[in-house]
C-alpha cells in the first residue's frame, strides 16, 4: 500500500466508502448517463466469472445501457448468448460484431471508401460498440468479459473520476494486483516480463526516454483491459485491431488529452483466464506481445521520428533480455516475501520466447508498417453521417 503520486494521477483505494461512491456516481449518471462495454467471446459464456458479473452489473442501476460486442461463428450461438443474457437487468444490447446484419453495414461502409471488413478482433468489436455506445451515453467504461473477482466497484470506479463534475477526468484507466490468493500464484505476465523490462529497453536503445514511453510508464498497468472515458474521446480514436488494443488506447489518449486530465484508479485483486504461452506466433501470450511491440513500434516512429532496422531490433532485443532476467529476479524476491508460488525456470523459458518473438515481430512490422488501424468514428460519419445509427437500429433489431 502506498500514496504515491507521479505525472499520472492516481486514486488509491485507502478507505473507500463504496456506498457513498456507488451514490455519487448514481447521482451524477442521472446528468451524465453511463454506459458499459462488456467484449467477449461465445466461449465465454461457459465461463465460470460471467453469472458473477452478471450479478454486478445488476447492482448498478445508474448505468444507461451494457453494450456486449460479441464474436460468434453463427446464429445459434447468437442466441444462446442472448439468452444467457436474460438475467440482466439493466438495458442491454448484444453485438453480434460478425454476424450477417453488421457486416452488412460495413459492406455499405466500404462503398463509401473505409474498408472495415478487412480488421478482425477485439479492436474492431470495441471499436463497433464504442459507436454505438457514444449515441446517448456522456461516458463509456470498458471491462473484459472473464474478470473473476467481479463486483458492483469496478464499473463504478472506472467512472467515478470521469461523471464526479468536482474531478471532472477525461480518462481513467484501471490497474489492480494480478495475484491469486486462493492459488497463491502471481499474474500479469505480459506485463512483468515483456512490457515492462521492453520500455527500460527502449529507453537505452534510443538514449534517451522519450515522452510516450514516459508517459506509458507512468501507469501502474498500461496494458489493462479496464478503463473509461468520455464518449467524445470514444469517437476520437484509432484503434488497432488486434491485440494491440490497450497499447493504441494509451496512444490516442496521449495524444488527445492534456495529463491533468487523466488518472488511474485502483481496482484491487484481480483474476481473469490465463491464456497459454502459444506453440506458434500466432497464438496466446507470444501473439499478444508481438501486436503489442508492432503498435509500440508504430507510435514511436510517429510521435518520437525513432529510426528501426534490423540492428536496432538486435540491441533491443539484447537490453530486453537484460531487463527481463532482472525483473525476474525482482519479482521471485517478491514471491518469497509473500509466500507465493513461483518457477523461475518457467519464467525464465517464458523471457526467452517472447525475446525471440521480438525479432519476428520487429521485422515483420518493417516490411508491412502501415494499415493496422482502424480509422475513428469522426472520419467514419464524415464519410456517412448516420452510421453509428444504422448500426445501433441494425443491433436493436438483432435483439428483438
């Protein structure tokens, strides 16, 4: 527990009073009305975590709508998600981001020159629900779908510091302690030994630190799924669409956002599915990494002119794996202080995976170094002014 502030604001949770929070903000959602975007995968309906958040969201009678952009392979599985859903109480809309109906739109859409067919995954799901979600909300907080310490707190707290009109906040983003007590395991893989040691890394690298990656290591957790934000800034962003995601958020909001107006909030212990390392590139947490560097990579050579080329992928990949092993040792430290778990071999095997998949990734960006992002909704309704509309009447539609 500490009270520490640095560049980024943070509010900690010393002594919340959850009622009176859960109050405040209900009273300032009847102002400014709130939504939630809740993405997700037909899989995870057979989650464990999801009847929990269920029951959580149920608890926030101030929120004006849950949004849940879905990734399902046919109408049966629409279905069985629309039905599972039924125990919502609070307003709600069901996604299908690939299903006949929306793509129909984005067909229209790429008649009028945006090609939006061409992006797969979460970013374009966040990306389709933050549109439609901006229609008639003044903020939008977002969570993923298998947070298994789920509670009424976590939307509230992402919310809290935007709708309070005394704080005023354009973004908040949601860190917390990727720990399992039960288990007594330690999370946060990616993390801890890729993007942590990889932004030391590029500090070296480049000489100096420059002002993103400043600014990225001033969060406790830059690469959360849990954050929120004004509905404005919701229209205001490109978004990669893969898992680069949480990287292009933090991006936009550099770029669009003065620091006095953002903040992080703590959101305690949290524990959501842990994917696999992944046998290939393409999969798991070896995947997840090498989006992350390509989108790193894309906004350091256009916020900060930084130079790459085959040996400067080398010498990054040489001070990662230093600061890597370091943080391993760190981390283990910290394992024995509290008793927890911990294999530093796995780790170990695990640093020496994504460092190889470093180079993979980093070539492969500079032979394709442009198209990976999704245009905002401010040119997509320059290009058709009713579309966020269309897609919200096609959704409504679809939940009939």
């Amino acid at each position: 527990m500490d009270i520490k502030q640095d560049e980024i604001t943070t509010l900690h949770d010393l002594c919340t009073d959850k009622k009176k929070l859960m109050r405040t903000v209900s009273d300032a959602a009847a102002e400014r009305p709130v939504s939630v975007i809740m993405p997700m995968l037909y899989r995870e309906i057979k989650n464990d975590a999801l009847e929990n958040i269920i029951k959580g969201l149920n608890k926030c009678t101030y929120i004006n709508e849950v949004v849940i952009p879905l990734a399902a392979k046919d109408e049966k599985q629409f279905r069985q998600v629309k039905r599972f859903f039924k125990s919502l109480e609070v307003p709600k809309l069901v996604m299908w981001c690939n299903g006949p109906k929306v793509e129909e739109v984005l067909k229209e859409l790429k008649g009028s020159g945006l090609d939006l067919l061409k992006y797969r995954g979460k970013g374009r799901d966040v990306w389709l629900a933050m549109g439609v979600a901006s229609l008639n909300s003044y903020a939008i907080a977002l969570h993923d779908a298998d947070v298994l310490h789920y509670d009424k707190m976590i939307p509230t707290k992402l919310l809290y510091p935007i709708v309070e009109p005394e704080l005023d906040f354009k973004f908040n983003k949601g860190y917390y302690a990727r720990v399992n007590l039960e288990k007594r395991v330690m999370y946060g893989r990616v993390f801890r030994l890729f993007l942590h040691p990889l932004l030391r890394a590029f500090v070296d690298n480049m000489d100096h630190e420059t002002e993103f990656v400043r600014f990225l290591r001033s969060f406790r957790y830059p690469i959360s799924g849990e954050f929120a934000l004004t509905s404005d800034l919701a229209r205001d962003v490109d978004l990669p669409g893969d898992w680069g995601i949480e990287i292009g958020i933090m991006a936009e909001m550099y770029r669009n956002v003065t620091m006095k107006r953002i903040c992080q909030t703590d959101l305690g212990f949290y524990d959501h599915k842990h994917q696999k390392i992944g046998s290939t590139n393409e999969k798991g947490l070896t995947k997840m990494t090498g989006d992350i560097l390509k989108t790193l990579l894309r906004v350091l050579i256009e916020e900060d002119k930084m130079q790459i080329s085959r040996e400067s992928l080398i010498s990054l990949r040489v001070l990662y794996h230093k600061y890597a092993s370091e943080s391993i040792r760190k981390y283990h430290a910290d394992a024995r202080f509290n008793d927890l778990r911990y294999d530093r071999h796995i780790e170990e095997n695990m640093v020496e995976k994504f460092s190889r998949h470093l180079m993979d990734a980093g070539i492969s960006y500079m032979r394709k170094p442009v198209g990976t992002r999704i245009p905002d909704w401010l040119r997509t309704i320059s290009a058709r002014k009713k579309i966020r509309e269309q897609l919200r009447d096609v959704v409504i539609a679809d939940n009939e």
